[in-house]
C-alpha cells in the first residue's frame, strides 16, 4: 500500500534528500491529464528497481527519484500547494 506523505520541496542549502534518479515518465506514456497515474508508475518503478526505496518522489512531472533506506523527508520544505493533483491518499 502507498502511504501520500504530501508535497515538499528540497531545501536548497541543502544536500538532496532523494537522490536516485530511477525512472524517466516525461516520455510519450505521460499522461497530462492524470498525472496521479504517474505517480503511480513511479511507485510501481521504484518497486521493480529492485532496491531498497521505501520512499520516492516525482518532480517537473515525471522524474522519478528515490533513495535507499528511510530517508527523512521531513527534513524537506512542506509546501502543500506544489501539488499538480490534489492531497487523496493512495490505496
């Protein structure tokens, strides 16, 4: 099961939190209009990598980034109204 944790912003000052890039949906399979279903690509990406992500993140829309372990991504700017497609949990 997905857990939403919401939208942050990496702090600028700072190393990056999330530092894999995995996964590329900016491609011909992004939907625009449903840009949950790329999250969820994302989410299924990461799972196939094979690696120990227990947390990713999607940025400019369709860059998949992650990092092994349990990063914490509190250490992130929350920034609620960066979200393209709302605050609904997955299931």
């Amino acid at each position: 099961m997905l857990e939403y944790l919401g939208c942050w912003i990496d702090d600028p000052t700072k190393k990056r939190i999330l530092t894999d890039f995995y996964s590329n949906r900016r491609g011909k399979d992004l939907d625009w209009h449903n840009l949950r279903e790329t999250v969820l690509k994302c989410a299924s990406d990461a799972v196939k990598s094979g690696k120990d992500y227990h947390l990713f993140g999607v940025q400019f829309f369709g860059e998949c980034y992650a990092k092994e372990g349990e990063p914490d991504y509190k250490k992130m700017k929350a920034a609620p109204k960066a979200c393209s497609w709302g605050t609904s949990s997955f299931s």
